[in-house]
C-alpha cells in the first residue's frame, strides 16, 4: 500500500499547476490522470492520419503568471497577440488588432470607431479591477470569519478606487446584458456581433442573458490570444516535465474509483484496478459533481451538501469541430493568420441560442475558428490544412440524426463564408457535449465544470461550503475548473487551492 504527502487527482493544467507548487514546498505529490497522457483538454492529438489538433482548447489566453513563472516554463508560440477577424458573408471583413481591438481595421465608421476605443476602454478599466480576484482564495462569508472580512474589505476598497462615476457604471453594468450595452454605444453589427459572441463563448447564455456582460470582463481580465508552438499539448507537456523535475510522480491510466474515508477524514483513493494508495492531503482537480457523488459518494455527505452539488449547473452547450483539408479555404479573402468569428450580429448570436433552451441545435451557428495549420507546419501534410472551430449551441444529448444534422447546418455556414470548402474535406470529426463528457470528463459537456454564471462564481464556487478549496471533509480539497476562478488554459485554480493548503497546514 504505497503512500505520499498528496494525491492529486486529474493531471490536467489545474492539477499540475497545484502539484508543482506543492512540490517546491517540499511536499511528495502523486498525480493520477486517467487519460494515457497528462493535460486533460489541453492536449495535441492525432484526428486523421497526418493531421493533428489541439483536442478542446486551441487558444491560450489565461496562462497565470504564477504557473509560468513559479515553474519555470519556456514555452515558445507559433503567433502570439493574435487578430481577430469578424467574417462577413460578403467579404467586407472587420479585423481586431492588438489587446483585442486596440486598433480595428475593416471600413468601420469613424463614429462607431471612437465610440469602440471609449467602450474598450472603460470594460478594460472595469476588467483590470476584477483581475486580482482570479488569484486569490474567495472571501469566507459569516460572522467570526475574521481576515476573511479584510479580504472583501479589499475587494471593496479596489472598486472604490475607481471613482464615483466609474463605480456607478461598474455597478450598472453587473447587472445587465452585453447587448443591452452594445446596442447603447455601437451601430456596426459585425463589432457587436463578434463582442456578443465572445461574452457566451462557452456558455449556456445568450447575449441578452441578465448578467451577461460579467462573463465578457472576466474574458478580458485575460491576457492576449496566443498559439503555442505544437499546440495546446505542448504547454501540457512542458508542465509535466517542470513538475516531473521537481520532483513529482504523474502516473496516466490511472483512473481513480473512490476517495477513502476513515472516521470523516479523507486518507487515500483506490483505482479503478483496486490499487490503494494512502496519503494524508487529497486534491480533486476533476469535475466537483463527480468528485462529490461518485468518487467520495452521498453517504460520507450530509443531505444539504448532496444536493448543493448535484445542482451545480453543468449545461455545456459547444461543440468542437475538426476539419482535415486537402488545401487552404478561402474565407473571401480573410487572412487565415486570425482568429476568424462567423458571428454577423448580436441578434445572430441570440438567435442561435434560443433553440438550445428546448433541447434542439442552432440551424445558424456561430463560431470561432482557427487554421492553426496557416501557423506553422506539422499540424497537416504539405499543402494540406487543418480547421479547429468552437460551434455554438447544441444540447448535451443528440442522437445520431440530430448530429448529422447539426454538422450539415455547421457545414453550410461555412460554405456560406469559404466557399468550395465542402469540397476540400477529407475527414470531419464533430466533438458533441456528449462526447466531451465521455471522453474528458466534461461532466454536461461543460468545460469550465460548472458554468460560469453570477451564481457560480467567487465565494459561490461551485457552491457555498467549498469555495474556497477546502470541503467539509478533512484532508479533502478542491482544485479544479469547477473552483474558482473557473476555466480556461490557466492554472490559476490549482495554483491558488495550493496556496491555500500550504497557508491551511500552517496554521495547524
């Protein structure tokens, strides 16, 4: 019965990253992926023989500072600070430049122009005071909770800080939707289109959702889109080897069957192939729901925590679509080098959500697309290309009709943009919610497991009573996409769980 310090289960970015600072403070950390190779979602892989993709993830824009730096990664990148291209049907594209649309190029009116700089301006203001939050614990709220109350005593003192003016806007703006304050600034429908479908990129909300514009600040509380060399794997793989080095054992194809309970306290987990490994810290950087109600199981829970986590909303409404082509499309002349948005308007995009609230799929869907092929060479055969797109909405559950069907409306709307790329398909692969799930533990497809919604962020992340890494169960800790700050390439939740076990221990 072997032992360590800590077991941390999912070597995904989140588990890595907590295993890596837990390492350089001395501790012996098992990681314990059940997948044959370390990344969860940040992996390259192989869709087609001779062209590869980055299997979920195929941007990196939230890499923590702390990870990088803390772990000393030398990442290098295909492109980085990479345009965003808005597609319009009839050619007359719209490019975002810079730190997403420093500069915009594209025959956008002048007005719309200086009223574009104003808003980015302020939402970047607004962003940057909601930045620091994603690398801290979230506040503890009742009575007796000491420093906790000087944390949001922080908090508060930051958004003062931005003035009265700008507070009062700040405040206005928590509570409504991006294309109330879209249709308020902008006329052009190809900037507000491409600014709405950023804000939902992922969620199970429209941009006339209330609250909405909270996901498009947490979205620029980011860094800048970049392609790393390789794809996303290769930030996996360096992750794995700086933590290796430090000391860090990564065993894959190991998937874990229950967290062992002795009396209340969490004292190991057994495999799937009945292996039983002890340790005195266990962390679950996978699904929280799963971690909740299948591996740690309702008996070892009281009744109210059973169902806070059997009501996480989980509703992951993206598809991930790979094309592998025999030459380059032509998206009527867009440079391949961006990131292309089919996004025309805000109503487009809401439009597109709407079907999904019934259990039905978008017959005009939206999209991100990346041609990382148009990057560097290795990702397809010469002369050949590889398409990676985002595709919204589709329910969790189709059944092979329906997905036929959604990939023929997926694949008219492209040809609609790049026409003649039907014809240059050699193989097509269509990643459902469904699938995510089954393959990446995407539990409702879900890849921030747990959507990022007001109700499910900071101190109510994943849900009161283990937002802040700590569970009810001693020895039992949280520290994945399902905490705070949420998803994305970052790190920035194992990051922080381990902060605060390290800071947890010493007190003790």
């Amino acid at each position: 019965m072997p032992s360590c310090d800590v077991i941390i289960i999912g070597g995904g970015t989140n588990g890595l990253a907590a295993a890596g600072r837990l390492a350089k403070a001395g501790r012996k950390v098992l990681v314990l992926e059940s997948a044959a190779v370390a990344g969860g979602g940040a992996t390259t892989r192989e869709f087609a023989k001779g062209y590869k993709v980055s299997a979920v993830a195929h941007l990196l824009n939230l890499l923590d500072p702390r990870v990088e730096q803390g772990l000393g990664l030398h990442l290098s990148f295909a492109a980085t600070n990479i345009s965003t291209t808005a597609l319009s049907s009839t050619g007359d594209h719209l490019v975002l430049q810079g730190n997403y649309g420093e500069t915009i190029s594209g025959g956008l009116p002048e007005a719309d122009r200086t009223s574009w700089l104003e808003l980015r301006q302020k939402l970047m203001r607004f962003a940057n005071v909601l930045k620091p939050f994603k690398a801290m614990t979230p506040p503890r709220l009742g009575k007796g909770v000491g420093n906790e109350m000087l944390k949001l005593a922080g908090l508060g003192l930051k958004i003062r800080g931005l003035g009265r003016d700008d507070l009062r806007e700040f405040m206005r703006l928590m509570l409504i939707n991006v294309a109330d304050v879209l249709d308020d600034e902008l006329k052009d429908e190809r900037l507000k289109g491409v600014v709405a479908f950023d804000t939902v990129l992922g969620a199970h909300l429209g941009p006339r959702s209330p609250n909405s514009l909270l996901l498009l600040l947490n979205r620029l509380a980011g860094e800048t889109l970049s392609l790393p060399a390789g794809g996303m794997g290769s930030v996996a793989v360096a992750m794995a080897k700086a933590v290796q080095a430090l000391g860090v054992d990564i065993r894959v194809n190991a998937k874990v069957k229950s967290v062992n309970i002795v009396g209340d306290r969490a004292t190991g987990v057994t495999l799937q192939n009945g292996d039983v490994i002890d340790a005195t810290t266990v962390i679950s950087a996978i699904n929280p729901k799963t971690t909740f109600l299948d591996l740690v199981g309702p008996r070892y829970l009281d009744t109210g925590m059973v169902r806070r986590a059997g009501n996480i909303l989980m509703r992951g409404n993206a598809v991930k679509l790979h094309l592998a082509l025999k030459g380059a499309p032509n998206f009527k002349g867009a440079d391949l080098r961006t990131r292309l948005v089919i996004a025309p308007s805000v109503r487009v995009v809401e439009d597109a959500f709407n079907p999904v609230k019934y259990g039905e799929f978008s017959h005009d869907p939206v999209m991100e697309i990346v041609i990382p092929s148009a990057f560097e060479e290795g990702f397809a055969p010469k002369g050949h290309h590889v398409l990676s797109a985002i595709v919204q909405y589709a329910p969790v559950v189709m059944d092979a009709k329906a997905r036929a069907a959604f990939l023929k409306r997926i694949m008219a709307t492209l040809e609609s943009y790049a026409p003649g790329i039907g014809k240059l398909v050699v193989k097509s692969e269509l990643l459902t919610p469904e699938v995510l799930e089954r393959q990446y533990g995407f539990v409702g497809g879900n890849w921030h497991h747990g959507e990022l919604a007001a109700e499910q962020m900071l101190f109510l992340r994943p849900f009161i009573g283990a937002a802040q890494y700590e569970t009810a169960i001693p020895g039992l800790w949280l520290a994945g996409a399902g905490s705070h700050p949420g998803g994305g390439i970052s790190g920035a939740a194992g990051w922080n769980a381990a902060e605060r076990i390290l800071k947890m221990e010493g007190r003790r």
